[in-house]
C-alpha cells in the first residue's frame, strides 16, 4: 500500500480586511484577507522521483477591494488588521490567473531526502498589479522513511506578511505569524526575506 504525505503550505492574511496604504505613493485600500493559495501536493513514499509526485490544480483565492470606511478597526490589534462593516459589498473582484512562474511545485532535491519538493510564489494583487509588492516564498519540504516512521526537513525563505503555515499529513510544522511579529504589508517590498530551516523531525 503506498505511503502518500500531503505536504500543505497556507498562505493567508489572518483578518477579514487588510487596510493599507503606501505610505509615499498612497497605493492601496481595502481588501480582503484570508487564504490567498494553499498548495498541497501529494507525494508517495514508495516511489522514487519525480513520479512520487502528484499535484491537485494550483489556483490563488479571490480578491476583493472595499470602501476605506467599510474597513473596521479592533481594538488590539495592528492599525492594517480590520474587520468588514456588516453588509459592504465589494467595489471591484479579480483573481490573479495562476503561472507557473507565480505559484508553482517541483520536485528538487535536499540533503538527507529520499523525496524533496519545491514551492514557489512569487504573486501579488491583482487590483494593483502596477504598485503592489509579491507575496513571496521559496520553500523546500524534504521526506524519508525512519525507523518505521516518516522524518522531514524544511529549508527556505518567505516574507515577513501574511501567515505562512506548512502542514505534513494534517500536522502543523511551520508557522509564521505575521501579528506576533510585529509584521505589516509594507514587509512585501522587504528585499532580505525570512529565513526557515527546521532540522529532520520525526513527523
């Protein structure tokens, strides 16, 4: 029976709406958060290359843009990090069309794995294609069997915002937290990207 690991990485602004503006150009407003992509390949332990891996259709989520006034501030939280006024309905949708040099996985390989996969994203909104910085991440997930279980590492890189969570098998492994980081969307334009590397773990 084969041994198929999913391999989820999530990618989400963890209020209803980001509220935003560049602080020199006055590029932004209000959009929706939420999961912007959440790839999760399948790999299957018991074959070797790239044939282990399969992959379910790649796609980013909807964006929406609201009213300024329709974006709501929390007591407690970053000025960006809004909810949505009861009944707002959206001034303008578009849904960034998937490529393979935006949001793609590939299989690669990493030191010590017997099976190693590559996500990389490189999109940003569509309602503000001209001014808007990339979400950005190049991570590696690398697999094996280990003493009748599964071992995995992960070495990459992201940006400071949104989430970044990497889940194994339904198992969370990664987590970034752009709140708890002090993190806002400014940190897109960052030029140094957030370094990962967790050493191999038993899953």
């Amino acid at each position: 029976m084969p041994t198929n690991v999913i391999v989820k990485l999530t990618i989400g602004i963890p209020s209803a709406v980001v509220l935003y503006r560049d602080p020199l150009f006055g590029a932004g407003g209000a959009f929706n958060g939420g999961t912007k992509c959440a790839p999760a390949p399948i790999v299957d332990l018991d074959k070797q290359g790239a044939a282990a891996l399969t992959m379910p259709p790649l796609g980013w989520g909807t964006t929406n843009r609201y009213e300024d006034a329709d974006a709501v501030l929390i007591t407690g939280k970053p000025d960006w990090y809004r909810s949505l006024r009861s009944g707002a309905t959206p001034t303008a949708t578009a849904t960034l069309a998937r490529s393979p040099d935006n949001l793609e996985v590939q299989w690669t390989q990493l030191t010590g794995a017997t099976h190693a996969l590559k996500f990389t994203v490189n999109g940003r909104n569509p309602l503000l294609p001209e001014v808007a910085p990339d979400i950005d991440a190049e991570i590696i997930v690398g697999l094996r069997k280990q003493g009748g279980g599964i071992q995995f590492a992960i070495d990459g890189k992201h940006d400071g915002f949104p989430n970044y969570t990497l889940e194994i098998n339904g198992k969370q492994v990664y987590f970034w937290d752009c709140v708890a980081r002090g993190q806002d969307p400014s940190d897109l334009a960052d030029i140094i990207l957030q370094k990962v590397k967790v050493g191999w773990t038993t899953l």
